[in-house]
C-alpha cells in the first residue's frame, strides 16, 4: 500500500492515465489553434474539441452546442450569476440562492449585491437540504434567477434539483445549478432536472485543472449571459479566449470515461464509504454524521468525532489526505459555514472531517484509514479535557466557558 | 500550512499530559477557552513551597495549541509562583515558531498559567494565611 493515501476526492482528482493518454498528442505534435480556419493544425484542433464537447455534453444530456468551455467551475458560476444579473438587468434584480453553496457562487452574489442587486440566500434542513417550497415562496416578480447546488461539496448532500427545476420553469425563472460535485458522480440530465445554466469541471472528474464548463440551455427558455471577457468571440460570443484543446480533449475523455463507469464506480464507491462509516463507527463513540443519511453523494462521508478537534487530527494522520471543517487555519477561525447552515454546533464544526473517496481507493487504504482514524481519535481524546469532563458526567453544555 | 519541528514534537511526545485530583490543597487549575472556540486548554501546578514542582495539562485544540500547553507545563515546573506569572505568550510564539494566525494559541496558554495560579492562590493565600478564616 503507497502512502500517502488520497481520500480528498472532493477538493480534486488525480488524472486518469486513459485521460492523460488522450491529452498528451494535443500538447505536443497537435498544437493547433482551434480557431485557425484556414489550415489543417486547425482543423485538427477543431475537430478535437467538438469531439470532447460532445461527449461531454452525453454525459449531461444535453446538446454540444449548450456547452461553453471556461477555466472552471469557479468561472462558469461567476459568468452565470454575473451574467445573467447583467443580461437580465431590466427584467429584474432579484437573485434566489442558498447558505451552503460554493464560494464562487455565494461570493458571486455577494459581489453583486454591492452593484445593487438583491440576494436571497435560503436556508437549509439539519441534513442540509434545500425545501422546493421555500424556493417558490423566495420568487418574486424582480426574480431573475435562482442558484441552487446540485451536490454540496463538504456533506455531500443531493438537494432535489429537478422539484426546484420545475418551480423556476412555472414561475418563468432561470434556473443555474453548480453542479461540480455531482457531474460524473451521480446521473445528471439537464432536462430531467430542468436546469437553464449549469457549471461543472474537469479535475473533479479525473480529468485535468483549468478547464470546466457552463451548459446555456438553447430554447425554452434561452438562457442567455453577457460576457464577462472581450475578446476573439470564442464560444460563440460568450467566452473570448483561445481554446486550451489539451485541457479540453480531457474533459472529453473523463466524462467519456464517467459515463461508460459511473454506476459501477458509484456502486464500487458507496460500499467503500459504508465499510469506512462503519469501521470508525464500530470503534468510537460519540460520532455524528453530517449530511443526510442516504441523500447523498456515493463517495462522501462527513463526521464530527466530538471532543478532538479536526485540525489536531488531521496532524496526527498526516499520512492520509483528508479534510476539516474545522477553520483553525482561516484568518477568521470561523469553523464550517456549510456545518454551522445545518445547525451544527460550532464544537462539532471543529470537530469535522471530510472523506473523499476516489476511483483509485482500495479496501486496504480503506482499513488503514479506519485505524489510523481510531488510533488517533482515541489519542487525542486522552488528551481533551472535554473528553475527560464528559466521561465525569458533566454537561459540557451547562458549563460556563471562560470565553476568550 | 507546514508545521515547525518543534510542534510537530510537542504535538507527538506531549509532555506532562494528564490531570491532579483538582481537590487537593496545593493543586491550582485554570481551564480557559471553549468549545465553540474550537480550544479549550486545562492546566494544573502543583506548588509545595511556592515553588511549582509539577505541572499537568489537558487540550482540546489544534496541533498549536496542544503544543503551546505542553510547552508551558515543561516552563511551569521548577519555577516559583511569581516567576510563572512572568511567562509571556510572546515567548511561546518565539519557541514554538507559530505563524500570526496562531498566536492566539500561545495567548490561550498564557490565561490558562494566569488561571492556574490564580486558583491555586484562592486555595492557598499566600500573604495573609490567616485570611483563610475569615471569608
């Protein structure tokens, strides 16, 4: 067994060899601009890309000529929120959204409620679902669009995109879903689910870094975006820039590949992350599983082990890549604000940690981890005064906390 | 973020982890923070002669902060009582290498060796034992 051992699939993803295999002519002997019209470099290239967006857009059911390529999800969210608050200005200035949902979108918002828009940021359930109703009843006459994620990237959890879809298609609102976490990972298909804009990425999806996408539906409705960059008129206007076809070729091909795998991986995947809940579960007391129990993603799992804190543990299994919601490290020391949107106490925000698990994890890494995990779980318990408070039968709750 | 080595010690061999009765008459704990906070530091002297002869600590916190308490209990023993009071959070920061954002950690340690001697001071008054019988 190789260690470090990866199990921080939600953060990114290796490249998968097949990926890399079809990337690697693209870099080297079959250099050309997509856009050169007039020479076969070009034409190579071309052809390249719209093979990549076609099976990218297999993948989501959608249409190749609904897909805009960008330089991740974080850019498809900004381009969709901007760009339709900008596209749709006179319509509206009403933007519905929630309290879990990736930086790039709630930053997004916020950046245009400083230019005057108003946001709406919903709150969510204990499992940290979205309800349908509170979309509806957020909808106003100025509303112009709603943002809700499909997958969230720290619990996991799976909202109903396709109950939301149908509100904002009753109402006659454009619809964007980040749909970053849930692409390749679970069946997405934007009709079913009644999506306008999505954004979604590559590296995600063991394809590489810096290329992702925005689907734009074409008819009923249009969706449509003003750009945010000017140039060459790229992708039909939306996105100027020269293609990156190497990065794009990639897409092509990991979602070529997620679509032939999916549910096998998926089936594969959830097993994994049952035998590692129920491992560590077997061997501690007093964890909490955040997310929702079966609303969500196959290879996610998010426990807050209380009385140690997330960051101390991840020292100890410094052999392993996890991840905290615990914000030790952030200048503002503020833990999880996904954890904290679900009613999770600040305590067991800082107690969190999120297991990623990816194509390339074992049953072997799986059990190492379950040890390591109890191992240090266990150390640092010895080690907490709370741990020792609560084992007295004192009510940490009750206690009056010298504040600092 | 990388660790300095000297954490990474202290955050592996803690020193002086564990716990005195709290009851007992020449024992002064301090516990400050909390958990909401995402620390929450206990650390105990012992005192016999106003000199600190030994020192336990107990932290619910990150790698930082357990090992700016493990620090401080190895600062604490063999140090009389007015000395300890003298310990500053800035010379945990030196020892430890601690970036900014964890300097609080070290401010943590400090109140819980303030706190420590503190209690034990209630327990113990030490210019005016006669006090004891009055309050």
């Amino acid at each position: 067994m190789k260690r470090p051992i990866y199990m921080d699939s939600h953060s990114t993803t290796p490249i998968d060899p097949r990926v890399l295999e079809a990337m690697l002519p693209y870099f080297t002997e079959k250099f050309g601009n997509s856009a050169s019209r007039n020479h076969s470099f070009g034409f190579e290239a071309e052809e390249a890309v719209e093979i990549a967006r076609k099976q990218i857009a297999q993948l989501i059911h959608a249409d190749q000529k609904e897909l805009i390529f960008t330089s991740g999800a974080t850019e498809s969210d900004n381009l969709a929120l901007k760009g339709v608050a900008e596209m749709y200005s006179e319509k509206g200035n009403h933007i519905i959204t929630a309290m879990t949902e990736h930086r790039a979108v709630i930053d997004s918002a916020k950046s245009l409620e400083k230019r005057g828009y108003s946001v709406t940021y919903l709150s969510v359930d204990k499992d940290g679902l979205i309800n349908p109703d509170d979309v509806r009843h957020a909808i106003t006459n100025k509303t112009i669009l709603i943002s809700i994620m499909l997958a969230n990237n720290e619990i996991g959890t799976i909202n109903p995109i396709a109950e939301i879809g149908a509100i904002a298609k009753e109402k006659e609102v454009l619809f964007h879903c980040d749909a970053t976490q849930g692409v390749g990972k679970i069946p997405v298909d934007v009709s079913t689910l009644g999506v306008d804009l999505m954004s979604f990425s590559a590296h995600k999806i063991y394809g590489p870094k810096g290329i992702g996408a925005l689907y734009l539906r074409r008819k009923a409705p249009r969706a449509r975006v003003t750009p945010m960059l000017d140039g060459g008129g790229h992708e039909r206007g939306f996105r100027s820039g020269t293609l990156p076809v190497p990065l794009i070729v990639g897409f092509g091909k990991a979602c070529e590949i997620c679509e032939q795998e999916m549910e096998s991986e998926a089936m594969r995947l959830s097993t994994l992350r049952e035998r590692l809940h129920a491992g560590i579960a077997k061997g501690l007391d007093d964890i909490y599983l955040n997310g929702h129990p079966t609303k969500r993603l196959p290879h996610n799992l998010n426990i807050s082990f209380a009385y140690v804190e997330g960051e101390a543990m991840l020292m100890g299994i410094n052999d392993i890549a996890l991840s905290s919601g615990s914000a030790c490290t952030s200048a503002t020391l503020e833990p999880s604000y996904v954890l904290r949107a679900l009613g999770v106490g600040s305590d067991l925000a800082h107690s969190s940690i999120r297991f990623g698990l990816g194509r390339f994890n074992t049953e072997e890494e799986v059990d190492y981890v379950i040890s390591q995990v109890i191992k240090t779980v266990n150390r640092l318990r010895e080690m907490s005064p709370l741990y020792e408070m609560a084992k007295e039968g004192i009510n940490l709750k009750a206690v009056q906390w010298a504040s600092n | 973020m990388a660790y300095s080595d000297k954490v990474t010690d202290h955050y592996n061999n803690p020193r002086n982890m564990g716990s005195f009765p709290k009851n007992e008459e020449n024992v002064g704990t301090g516990m400050v923070g909390a958990p909401e906070c995402g620390d929450v530091m206990k650390l105990q002297v012992k005192v016999e002669d106003e000199v600190i002869v030994d020192a336990k600590f107990k932290t619910f916190g990150c790698g930082s902060a357990i090992a700016s308490s493990s620090l401080a209990t190895e600062w604490l023993k063999g140090k009389t009582v007015e000395q300890a009071y003298d310990i500053k959070n800035t010379e945990i920061v030196k020892e430890l290498a601690l970036p900014p954002v964890k300097i609080h950690c070290s401010v943590l340690a400090e109140d819980a060796i303030k706190a420590a001697i503190a209690d034990y001071r209630k327990k113990t008054p030490q210019e005016e034992p006669e006090a004891k019988d009055t309050e």
